[in-house]
C-alpha cells in the first residue's frame, strides 16, 4: 500500500511547499483454500468435491499472481502518521493506475485547515511526472487567484526527479509488489473469513521484519526496502483481506510500539482494470505553474521521503 501512501504524502509536501514558496490500497493457517476461480469453484461443489486446501505461503503466492494481471483500481485510503511530535492524518479516495502512472485522488488533510482555512481538502491529478493540485479558494486566494497548482517533478532538478522515480516506481505503486512483502514473511497466517464492505473476504495477519529482507535481490522488492529504511522501518505489522478472486480488499499496516516513526494506514481496493486512468488537465487560464518557486524550496532541503 505504500503506492498510494508514496503519492499522497508526496503531493502533499509539494502543495504545501508550493504555497509557502509562493508565500502565502478460516481460523487455522493451513485450513481453507482460496480458489482461483468462483465458477471453478461452485463446479467441484457442484460434483461433491472438496476445495483443495494450500498453505498460506501458496494463497500469498496465488494473490500476488492474480494481481499482477492488473494495472489500475479504485483506492479509499486513511492514513496517520507520528513524526517528529506531529500527528497528521489524510483520508482520500479515487483511481490509482501503476502502468502507466496517473491519479486521481480526492485526499483530505485537516492540519491544512488551520494553515489555510476551508476543509483542508485537495484534489490531486498526476499524469507521468506532471502533477495538479487544487487546494479550494483559500489557496487559490495566495495564487493570483489560481485554483490549480501545476508541478512538473522533471523539471525540478535532481530532488523532483528522485520525487518522480519514487512515484513512478513500480514498486512503489503496484499492490503485487506489496504483496511480496506477505509472501517474503514466514510469519503470516490465516485468520478465517470476514466481510469486509459487503465482500466476502479470507483474512491474513502477521508481521514482516523489514531488516531481514533488506538484502532481498528482487529489484522491486528491494526498491520498496528502500522507502522503509528511510522512514527508519525495520518491522510492520500487516493484514491482508483478499477476495474470492486472490485479489486484495484491503491492505492494513501499522508500526510497532518502539518505532520512531508511527504509521497506521489502511487502503481499500475494488474495480481492478487493465485500463489506465485518463487524466484530463486543468484549463490553463486557472493554473499555476510552480516550476521555479518549487525548485527554490526543494534546494531548501525537503527531499521527497516523508510519509
């Protein structure tokens, strides 16, 4: 889920960046299987059949393949972090593609409130390495009126093209990768089934131990590392809701007590498509461009990591 998580966070540093440069995703763990199919499936109960039974290393297996098979979904994310005494929450909703990368969220952030009145709402469109964000009147009122903010991570030198490369990063936006992190983990099991917004889901739980996987030679895999160990991650608590079909409902991490940083974040998916997400831009006349003042505060020492 650190796809979504990646983009959100990011968007947000640069939108609030862009302002103040501008001044102004059954009860035993050997139990039930999960069938790769629902017709398959209500045929062998049909013949009388029993379901095969898999290991959850096997179901973790079997989810990961299937979602590979796609490149977009819907999301719902709600997210909060402690860092450096600061609690930040972000609640969002919208379609998230991984190949190729676009966005477009609906994310809301009541710590912008207090900075810029209004509900601390954003609106965020991402196409490549070309982001647009539209903060709501108040925001709009310290940009010359201007609802949009246009960032172009390219052309911010080395600090937006690290931005774009971790954005666009498959790792970091393909939910099979994340799921390589429960795969990886010998320390998942199956909880039973539950529903979940109306889906009937299998759900597994465990830990993974960031550290003992560092040294992991599956590029993306490794990639994802990367982003942990910047946050100071060395362990996650996960869960994982997948459906009928192997594919994730929901995704749940949180950190351990003793960690530094705090993270408690839960992204729900439906709608999987191989069908990329269009972005259309905003009207020029009602979008500013924030090239040079956002490369001003890039070099001012923000590099794009934080959650």
């Amino acid at each position: 889920m650190r796809h979504t998580r990646t983009l959100a966070a990011t968007a947000t540093l640069l939108a609030t960046a862009g302002l103040a440069a501008c001044g102004g995703a059954k009860s035993a763990s050997t139990t039930t299987a999960l069938d790769a199919s629902p017709a398959s499936g209500a045929a062998q109960a049909a013949s009388g059949t029993s379901v095969p039974m898999v290991t959850v290393a096997d179901a973790m297996s079997q989810s990961t393949k299937a979602t590979s098979q796609y490149t977009s979904a819907k999301v719902k994310i709600s997210e909060t972090v402690h860092a450096r005494g600061q609690d930040v929450s972000t609640t969002g909703s919208g379609a998230l593609s991984w190949k190729p990368i676009a966005m477009d969220m609906s994310m809301t952030m009541p710590q912008l409130s207090a900075e810029l009145g209004g509900d601390g709402s954003i609106r965020m469109l991402m196409s490549g390495t070309t982001m647009y964000m539209n903060m709501g009147d108040a925001a709009a009122a310290k940009l010359g009126g201007k609802h949009w903010m246009k960032i172009d991570l390219s052309s911010l030198g080395a600090a937006g093209q690290a931005m774009a490369d971790q954005m666009n990063s498959n790792s970091g936006n393909d939910p099979a990768t994340q799921l390589k992190l429960f795969t990886s983990s010998a320390d998942i099991t199956r909880v039973g089934k539950e529903n979940v917004d109306g889906v009937e889901t299998t759900h597994y739980s465990g830990s993974v131990d960031l550290a003992k996987l560092a040294a992991s030679q599956d590029p993306s895999l490794k990639s994802l590392l990367a982003q942990s160990t910047k946050l100071g991650l060395t362990s996650m608590n996960v869960d994982l809701w997948v459906n009928d079909q192997n594919l994730p409902v929901r995704i749940h991490e949180t950190t351990p007590p003793t960690a530094t940083t705090k993270l408690d974040v839960t992204v729900d998916y439906t709608d999987y498509s191989t069908t990329p997400v269009t972005i259309t831009a905003p009207a020029a006349g009602d979008t500013s461009d924030l090239g040079s003042a956002m490369q001003d505060a890039l070099g001012s020492g923000s590099d794009g990591t934080s959650s």
